[in-house]
C-alpha cells in the first residue's frame, strides 16, 4: 500500500487564497512605490538619499514590509 504525506495543513485551500492575496498586496505596494519614486526627479532624490539605481530595492523593502 501506498500513502501520500504532504505537509499542506488541512485547511490549506484557504491559505492559499491568503497567500495569493497577500502576494498581490506585496507586488501592488512594489508598483505604487517605484512608480512614486520614478516620477521624482534626479535632483528630488537626491534630497531624500536616493539615487534612480536604488529604486528597485527601496521598492522590494517597502513590498516586504507590507
């Protein structure tokens, strides 16, 4: 006889509705934030302590932290 073990808990149909919200709440955050950030101008991101190469990774911490 064959058994199958996973290690999804019981209800794990609803968990992963809540990742996948979850997930689409990160990458919405992500979005705003690079867009809010590309709009600024070389001299405006100057002033906050920012260059245009840093946007992805300020915008990957502000997803992370959502």
């Amino acid at each position: 006889m064959t058994t199958l073990t996973t290690n999804l808990p019981a209800n794990s149909g609803l968990g992963l509705f809540a990742q996948l919200r979850a997930k689409l709440r990160r990458h919405a955050v992500y979005v705003r934030v690079y867009n809010e950030l590309s709009a600024l101008s070389d001299r405006e991101l100057e002033d906050i302590g920012l260059v245009r190469g840093m946007l992805r990774d300020v915008a990957s911490e502000a997803s992370a932290e959502a």
